[in-house]
C-alpha cells in the first residue's frame, strides 16, 4: 500500500516526497518515543533518560492500567458515535456534523432525568431502574432529534450536491447548539453523584476496573451487539444494506429508500444517546458544547476504522480512544514533552493523520472504484 | 395490435408520452403485454427504451396517457406497488448488490412479501433453475463470475414472484458465449409461465426467441409485429440485422 507501489511508473512528484517525509517523521517518533519508553522502564537512571526527561519514574502497572481502562471505555464511546457517522454516510455519502449534537442531546436529556428522579429519590434507592430510565429517556430523544434532523433539514437537499448538505449539517449543529443554551441555559450541568458503589475497583484477569467504566464497557458492548445483529441478521438491516449500496434497485426490490434512510438515522441517534448517558456516567457534567470535541474525534474514529464499515467504526473508536489515553505516557513523556497529558487531542488527531498517511482507506476500509463513488 | 392468446393485456400502455422537462421522450407509444407471452422491444441509443422501462415501473410518471396493469390504471404509484403486483426488473448490467451474499440478495427479491412457505419454495425453484447458485449462496455476490452473477440477478428477480419481468439489455456487457446461456436462461424463465418484456439492442438474439415484438425510434413504435415477420422485414433488416450483426 505505499505510494512505491501505487505509481509503478510514474516518477515521485514533490507531494508524494512529502508524504513519504511525513510517514517516515511520524513513524520516528513513535519508535524513538517507545525506545525511550523501554529505557526508561528499564532503569529510570539511565543517560539517554536522563538527558531526555531528568527526573523521570517508572510507569506502574497501576497506573498503566488505568490508562488503558479509560482509554477503552472512551473509545467505546468514541465507537458508539462513530457509528452513527458512518452508517449515514454509508446510506446517503455525507458526512452529518451535526451527530455531535444528537450525542450532546443525549448526554443533557440524561442528566435532566437524572435529576429529576434524584430530586424523587429514585436515583438512591433503585439505581438500576433509574439509569434504565435515564438510558430510555436519552435514547428516545436522540432518536428524535436525529430523525427530525433527517426530515427538515437533509430530506429536502437530497439530490443536491454533497457539499450542501455537508454545509447544512454544520449550521444544523450551531443550531443546536443554540437552542440547548436558550432552554437550558450556557454553562456546564452535573449530574447527580453516583452510588458508592461504582467508584470501587473490580477485578477482571489482571485489570481491576472502576465500576463506572465497566458499566461504560458493557452497556457499549451491548449496544454495539444490537445493532450489529440488527444490520446483519434482520430484514431491517438487509434494507439498510441494500439502501446503502444501490439505492435504485434498492427501490426496485420494493425496499421504502426514504423510509430506510429515516431508520438508519434513528438507529445512530440511538447509539449516540446511549453514548451521551455513558458519558455523563464517565464525567458528571454536560455543556452545550459537549457534543463537538467527542463529535469530531469520533468522527476521525470512523475515519481511521474505515468509514461506512460498522465494525470498522467500533475498532477506529477504540483505537482512538486507547492512543490518546497512553500514548502521551508512553511516547511523549519519556522524551520529555512538558505538558504530555494536555496533549490528548492533538495525539487523536495525530492517529487520524498518521492511518490517512499509511492506509488511506482506514483499518477495514474497503477502496471504493470510481463507479461506487458516483 | 395483436392478440396472442385472445386474453386481456397483462400490461399495457395507452398513448403515453413522456417528458423530461422540456424534452418529449415517448410519443403515443401503445404497448401491451398478454400473459406468459415473451415479447421484445428493439432500438438503438437514445430511442427511449429505459424511459419505456422506467415509465411500466413507476419511476417515471407519463405526462398523457395511462399505464394499465390487470386493467387497473397505475400511472403515478410507487415501483413498491408494482413490484407487489407481480411486475420486476432484470436491471442493466444486472446491478446485484455486490457488499451482500447470494442468499442476502435473493431474499431481496422477495422483499415485500410475507409469505413464508411461498418463499421458501420460490427458493427452492431457484435453486434447481440454477444449481450453481446454490453451491454459492454465502459467497459475497460481487465475487461471482458474469454468467454467475447474471443467474443471481433473474433468481432475484424471480423471487418477487413475478407474473411480468422486464429485462434491461440483457446481453449487454456479457462475452458472446454467455449471451446464449443467457437467452436460453430467459427462455426457461418464459417456459415456467412467467411473461417477459425484454428491451435489447441484439435485435437477432430477440426475435429469435420472442413471440412479437416492437421497434422503437425516437421515441416511437415505427413497427409492430410477430417475430418471423420483423425478422423477415427489410426496413428492420437494413438497420438492426445487417450482416455485422450475425
């Protein structure tokens, strides 16, 4: 897959030479940054150490461990919205910006039920019920502001140039945005505390897991093995399939494209809400603009798993998600970056960049011929 | 027009044009289609046979004129609703969905029904139609070889239970030896009753296997007739079976 291969013939032009610059820098720094790493681990006191980042530790398996703890319960979230991202790109070939906000409207419905059943004391005495409910609430709203999203706004620019609908999916967003800050108000909300009990570590093989995050882990995997029997098992699924690769035989299976097209939003802004309630699980509190730093790398997430590829989705989340969690510690520390856990977002972008630069198509990404791309 | 079998028209057209814009496509074109008869419309670019196509599916709507199925007009309802009423497509090129497996796309084609038993033995004639489809039916359908994929593509189709297919160019894009599978393939469709309507540039493959058929020129029926006879017609002979077509 590199770019030797691909132009056989032709000679290397200037931005291939660049490319090939910004692979091989990338790839340095990930291995002189593990190197260093190694040494490091090896004995804190030895001289490249030393020279690079004085005063250094060992990182410890405690510590390690909580890294990649977090690092996967938010990639499976990363995950959970990437889907939404890529299932309508796989049915309608834009990218809707606005799914940022369905998440957003998920995380803010969660915590307005959640809330309300700590005022009525549900939230203490029957905390599973509660989270159900917090859960269905989040999910149904998502839903409908996807659905509703479909209908207004992208419905009646069907046909026209992707750019457009592109560009409205940016300005639905703002819109969104907006209308969370007039309701409820600017500023970030909290949710209620969560039981004692979450917070205790449980074991698992040689992790020991928070309880929240494995809550997280669960109810991802779970959501993510819905929908995979949704899509692949059921008639529904088939549809969206079909809709997705051939919308005018699709049509003339008798299949409802408009219909089709309407259910696959509902069914990534149900993702989404399920995401927003795990993220208010994770991190207590929600602001207007919680949709769009989570919305972006998720979608970079579809990127790096290949966009249109469900399970692409998931794995490019959890990617994500791992890398920004450790590779600060494990690549940028060791060579004594000030700041290196401030620099989680420039990593997942990095990562992005870095799958674009080697494997164009992303992990599970399927090379799309020019007939598929019209 | 004639009448093959003294029945009422399965399918028909009644003075319909068409129009994209400002651009008249069909000019009065009169159709019609008896049941389980094997008929063929012959033209060459551009002489609107894929808007006749489109217009006996319901994707295009006829600016003047009815489209009649079993005597019902249909002008304007949804492909979804034709489909259901026994009419479907063999599209161009075949078109199967390439991402899903054999099997995924042959329950496709019986999208909109519900009739289990009906189903399962609609497969089941499938299969013995095409054995080879069978031995296939997990593989991803876009690995399948062009005469296999041309099997999925009328298998699909007969899975909606189909009393009229339609076939779109069927020979086109196939190797010379693959066209004659193919034709002999329409020919078992048509002997298990199913009546087809069959659009083809190959006016000497067509004529050779259908009952009747029409030609179509800019939009009009310039000729309308039996098979041996536009075969035996000059005019026709001159334009579509000149001797490079053998």
């Amino acid at each position: 897959m590199t770019s030797a291969m691909r132009h056989k013939a032709a000679p290397r032009t200037g931005v291939d030479w660049f490319l090939f610059f910004l692979r091989g820098l990338l790839l340095g720094l990930v291995t002189v940054g593990l190197g260093a790493f190694v040494l490091q681990q090896i004995d804190p006191a030895n001289p490249v150490t030393e020279w690079l980042n004085p005063g250094a530790s060992r990182l410890s398996w405690d510590a390690a461990q909580g890294l990649i703890v977090s690092g996967l319960s938010q990639g499976a979230m990363y995950g959970l919205i990437a889907l939404g991202y890529s299932m309508v790109y796989g049915v309608l070939g834009f990218i809707n910006f606005a799914h940022g906000e369905v998440f957003m409207v998920g995380a803010m419905t969660g915590m307005i039920t959640a809330n309300k059943l700590d005022h009525g004391g549900l939230w203490e005495s029957n905390f599973v019920l509660a989270i159900l409910i917090a859960v269905a609430v989040s999910v149904v709203c998502s839903t409908l502001t996807a659905v509703v999203m479909e209908r207004v706004a992208y419905r009646p620019l069907r046909g026209a140039p992707r750019l457009i609908p592109l560009i409205t999916s940016i300005g639905v967003s703002f819109f969104i945005q907006n209308t969370s800050a007039v309701l409820l108000g600017p500023g970030a909300k909290n949710y209620p505390r969560l039981p004692e009990g979450l917070s205790d570590r449980i074991g698992i093989g040689p992790l020991e897991i928070e309880g929240k995050k494995l809550l997280v882990l669960v109810v991802a995997a779970a959501s993510m093995s819905a929908l995979w029997y949704l899509v692949e098992r059921t008639k529904t699924g088939k549809a969206m399939r079909a809709v997705a690769e051939d919308k005018e035989i699709a049509s003339l299976m008798g299949i409802d494209v408009d219909r089709t097209i309407v259910t696959t939003f509902a069914v990534g802004g149900a993702m989404a809400g399920v995401a927003g309630i795990l993220w208010g699980i994770l991190f207590g509190s929600v602001t207007e603009f919680t949709g769009f730093l989570p919305g972006i790398k998720a979608f970079s997430a579809a990127v790096v798993g290949g966009i249109g590829n469900l399970g692409g989705a998931m794995a490019g989340g959890l990617t994500l998600g791992s890398s920004e969690s450790l590779a600060p510690q494990l690549i940028l520390e060791p060579l004594g970056v000030t700041g290196h856990t401030q620099l989680k977002d420039a990593v997942a972008f990095l990562v992005l960049i870095f799958v674009l630069l080697v494997r164009p198509t992303g992990l599970f990404g399927e090379r799309l011929s020019s007939e598929d791309r019209t | 027009m004639s009448n093959a079998n003294g029945a009422t028209p399965l399918l028909e057209f009644r003075g319909v044009n068409t129009h994209y814009g400002a651009v008249h496509i069909l000019k009065d074109v009169d159709l019609a289609i008896y049941p389980g008869e094997l008929v063929c419309l012959l033209g060459g670019n551009a002489s609107g046979k894929s808007t006749t196509l489109k217009t006996l599916l319901g994707m295009v709507t006829p600016t003047t004129g009815d489209v009649i199925l079993d005597g019902e007009r249909v002008n304007g309802k949804p492909t979804s609703y034709l489909v259901e009423r026994g009419v479907t497509m063999v599209p161009e090129n075949r078109r199967l969905f390439k991402r899903l497996t054999v099997k995924e796309n042959l329950e496709l084609g019986a999208y909109l029904r519900s009739d289990r038993d009906g189903i399962q033995s609609d497969l089941e004639r499938v299969y013995s139609m095409f054995p080879r489809v069978k031995e296939r039916l997990n593989q991803k359908s876009g690995t399948l070889s062009g005469g296999e994929q041309q099997m999925v593509a009328m298998g699909r189709a007969l899975m909606s239970n189909p009393r009229v297919l339609l076939m779109d160019e069927p020979s086109m894009g196939l190797a010379p030896a693959l066209v004659q599978t193919n034709f002999e393939l329409i020919q078992q469709i048509h002997e298990e009753g199913v009546a087809i309507f069959m659009v083809e540039q190959n006016a000497n493959m067509a004529l050779s296997i259908a009952d009747r058929g029409w030609v179509l020129q800019t939009g009009r029926v310039v000729l309308d007739d039996s098979a041996e006879a536009l075969l035996a017609n000059p005019e026709l002979r001159a334009s579509y079976l000149g001797d490079g077509n053998r």
